[in-house]
C-alpha cells in the first residue's frame, strides 16, 4: 500500500504540471496561429509583413551561402544598396529550423520562417512557467493567461512574421526574470542566464536592449556600490562579455542606432503603424493589457507599501529595478508603439506580485477576469469578423496571391532590378529574385523616396530619369489611391490630380512609351522599361 501511495503521490506531482503545461501551450499556439488562413493560402505560404520578406530574402542567401554573415543588402535600394542593422541570429535560427523540417515539407524555408515566431512564443511562455514556479508566485496562471492572450505579444509572436522582435521579446523576458531574481538570492546560475540573455539581445539589436540594460546598469550601480564586482555577478559578467565578443567577432562592425537618418524619416515615419506614438488615452492601451492598466497603479502602491515577510517569498514586493523599468517602457510606448511588446512583457511579469497585494485571493481572480474583458472583446471582433471585415480579408488575400503571381512572371537568370511600391517592393523581390529599388528599412529611404517620386510624377522624363538612375528593367504597379497617398505621405506634399501612378492602373495602354504593358491581373500591372536606345 506504501508502494501504491507514494507511486499516486509522485503521478500526481508531475500530472499538474504536464496539464498545465499542455494547456499553456496550446493557448499560445492557438492565439498566435489565429491568422493562418492569411498565410496558408492555395498551399503557399504568405508572410504578413514587408519586413518579413526581407529577412527571409536574407535567410535564403545563407541556405545558399552556409556561413554567409550579411552585412549589405544589394537586394534593396539597388543599385546602391544597404548597410543593414540586421544580424545574423535570426537568420540561422529559421534556417536551422528549415533544415529540421524538410523531411516534413516541400516548402522548408517558408514553413520555418512562418512558424519561427510562434516557436519564440511558446520558448518564452514556457520559461515564464518555470520561472514563477521558482519564484513561487501565486497568480501565476493571470501571468500565463495575459501573456496568452495580449493581442500585441501575440503580434510580435504571430504566424507568418519572422521579425526580430519575436526572439527580442523571449531574449528580454529572460533577461529582466534573472534579474528579478537576482533581486532576491545571490545565484550565480541566474547571474549566467541573465548575462546570457543580455548578450544575445544584445546581438540581435542594439535598439530596445540596449536602452534596458543601461536602465539596469545604471539603477544596479547606483542601489550597490558591489554590483560590478560581486562574485555571484562574475559569472554572469564573463558570458556578457564573451558573447558580445563573439557577436562582433562575427558582424565585423557595430550596427548604427535604428532612426537616425535625416529629415525625410519624418514623414516616412507617419506610414509604420509601429513608429507612430500612441496616446495614453487611446483604447489601444485596454486591448494590450486590459483592464487591468487601471488597477495598476493602486496595486503597485500597494505593493511598495506593504511590508516584507521573511518568512513569506511569495509575498515579496515588486523590485525597484522592474517598477523602473516599467514605467520606461510604458513611457517609451507614448513615443512609439514598437515598444509595447516590451511594456506588456514587463506588465506580465508583474501581474502575480501586483495581484497578491490584495489580501483576498478570491478579489485578486475577479479583478484579474474582469480586467480581460477588453482582451477578450478584441479576440470576438478579431475571431468573428463583421461582413466588411471578411470582404477585406478575402480582398487581401486575393491581392497577396495575384501580386506573387506578377512578380513570379520576372525572368531570373539575370539581374533585372524593380521598381515598386515600397510596402510590397520586398514580397516582389523575395519571389521574383531580383533586387528592388525600394526596400523596408530606414535605411532604404532614398530608394523609397524615388519611388514615391516616380509614382507621383507627372512630367514622363522625370519618371524615365529615376529609372535610368535606378537602372530598373521592370515596374510594378498597385492601386493608384493607395500609392498615391502613401507616396504623398512620404515625401510631405500633396498628390497631383494626375500622377503616373494613376495612368499605369487605369489606362496602362496610355503609359509613356518607355514603359511597355508586360501583364496583369486584378492586383497589379507589370511593364517592361524600355529606354530610348531600345526604341
């Protein structure tokens, strides 16, 4: 019976757990792989963003290229091309998952660079898991539900978008957890995760992570005199260091700071949905983190003011050094909406000791259900779309099938760059193979000025100039109001009545002679550029 007893009791040890884990996992999947009907499509598969076209442009120079660091994009902004900031260890991560899948696939690299994200999603849940258990946290389900369902972590983890931020948000939810440890025990193992993490961030931006970890340095330094020298950091220091070594050993340079080019990235700015601030009263903040945004300054108040228990962990108040950090990022979210992941990937971590303030468990769960009420009102309207939600849907799909099939059209045994608008100048390249003149990146600007120029031109041999300066062979047009007003955004002027991005997708056969109509369909024109020495 003894035997019996202590199997059942030691079944039951881990069939918690496992059940937890399970469920855990197939909420994170299940919300991030919501918009899989927008990336498989007629057994292709589509990403979700221009930026995803790029680096999976650069994934697929390293399967042909094994080894190949990139530092220069002659795929964008051609012919000039970039000094990317972008680094490496996305780029192998997907490609090393591609390498796993093809046995399973006949799309290995699509399918990796599609599900890459998701994969960093449920690594990072996964480890929030283990974390709070050995931070014995109560709450800890709250914590694991937002970070769940938060519409905006899920769409820097979601299906179809391998985006830096995605590892960024795993990388940094490692690093500020160690830390938050380490505000608790002097443990060299969690002084080698975090040392670890920061590092790696490190390597894949020198944006976000680096802002963080100057916070932490500057409030460790300031809070503990030792903080540079104590022997359970050491460790933790030397991994830092050895692999931002490494990191530089690797990139040969040191990757400019993101959005520091000239005045034109002003109005360019005005077009990307996550450089535009976002205002403290805007709604957005209820979707990312629910109610819950209300009742946190009261529990943190709370939380400051109660009194330590030595004999109670899980009680601990929330370490200064994470308070700080997040009001950082929530400040920073004000100036751009890219720093959202980071503000609610904090938030999560604060839930469990922000909700244990409240002295009743039982209050701690109805504020926490009734706080995701906005949460799960935007999944309704995300999961059950009215019937002009469904028709643009459906609209956009069609469109990312048609544009694949007009740049599938180009020859590519040869160089012959495109020219088109700059949100989709990277799908065209990624299928076509040929470099574009507009690219995703800040530092495609001039690429993307010019082809707002030549859109908007009204006088033929201005536009004929751009593309001799370009040395396109093929243009690719969209539908004229949304390029026109794109273009015109960029560039800060108004949209003439009569622009030559109208003429090529309304009477293509009225377009100046140099461009000579090639295809089309229902999404896009295609013209071959013939210069005056053809003619």
């Amino acid at each position: 019976m003894r035997i019996e007893h202590h199997l059942f009791r030691r079944i039951g040890v881990w069939a918690l757990p496992s059940v937890q884990i399970v469920i855990l996992s197939v909420l994170i999947l299940a919300a991030r792989c919501a918009n899989y009907q927008d990336v498989f499509i007629s057994e292709k598969i589509y990403f979700t963003d221009a930026d995803c076209y790029a680096r999976m442009t650069r994934v697929r120079m390293c399967e042909k290229n094994p080894g190949l660091i990139i530092r220069h994009h002659d795929f964008e902004n051609y012919p000039k091309g970039i000094a990317s900031h972008t680094t490496a260890p996305l780029d192998y991560a997907i490609l090393a998952l591609a390498v796993m899948l093809k046995p399973f696939t006949s799309q290995p690299l699509d399918l990796a660079g599609a599900i890459i994200s998701p994969f960093f999603g449920l690594l990072a849940g996964w480890f929030l898991w283990w974390w709070a258990r050995q931070m014995q946290f109560p709450f800890r389900g709250c914590m694991l539900t937002l970070y769940a369902l938060s519409p905006i972590l899920v769409h820097g983890t979601e299906l179809g978008r391998p985006d830096h931020q995605s590892l960024l948000i795993l990388l940094l939810l490692v690093a500020i957890g160690a830390e938050w440890r380490l505000q608790t025990e002097e443990s060299r193992v969690w002084s080698a995760i975090s040392g670890a993490a920061w590092g790696l961030a490190l390597w894949v931006s020198l944006y976000e992570p680096l802002m963080l970890l100057l916070i932490v340095i500057a409030l460790g330094g300031w809070r503990d005199r030792h903080f540079f020298r104590a022997q359970h950091r050491q460790r933790g220091w030397i991994l830092f260091m050895l692999i931002v070594a490494l990191a530089i050993a690797i990139e040969r340079r040191v990757p400019r700071l993101p959005f520091t080019q000239g005045t034109n990235y002003l109005h360019w700015s005005r077009t990307i949905g996550e450089l535009m601030s976002v205002s403290p009263t805007n709604s957005i903040w209820f979707q990312w983190v629910g109610w819950l945004l209300i009742a946190a300054p009261l529990l943190i108040w709370l939380t400051v003011r109660r009194e330590r228990k030595p004999d109670d962990r899980t009680r601990r108040r929330i370490p200064s050094l994470v308070l700080v950090l997040l009001g950082t990022t929530y400040l920073l979210t004000l100036w751009q909406t890219r720093w959202a992941y980071f503000f609610v990937a904090v938030f999560c971590l604060t839930i469990p000791a922000l909700l244990a303030s409240i002295s009743s468990r039982w209050i701690g769960w109805i504020i926490f259900v009734v706080g995701l009420f906005p949460i799960l009102q935007a999944w309704d309207q995300r999961l059950f779309p009215n019937d002009p939600e469904m028709a643009a849907r459906s609209e956009q799909r069609l469109e990312k099938v048609e544009w694949r099939q007009a740049a599938a059209q180009l020859p590519s045994k040869r160089i012959e760059p495109l020219l088109a608008p700059w949100w989709l100048s990277p799908p065209a390249v990624y299928w076509s193979g040929q470099p574009g003149v507009a690219g995703s990146s800040h530092e495609s600007l001039s690429g993307i000025a010019d082809t707002a120029h030549f859109f908007l031109a009204t006088d033929p041999e201005s536009a004929l100039q751009i593309l001799r300066q370009r040395k396109v062979a093929w243009v690719l047009s969209y539908d004229a109001d949304r390029v026109a007003a794109n273009s015109a955004a960029i560039l800060g002027i108004p949209a003439p009545a009569h622009s030559l991005c109208a003429m090529l997708d309304r009477t293509p056969s009225q377009a100046p002679p140099f461009l000579v109509l090639a295809a089309q369909n229902g999404t896009c024109k295609l013209f071959r550029v013939r210069d005056s020495g053809e003619r």
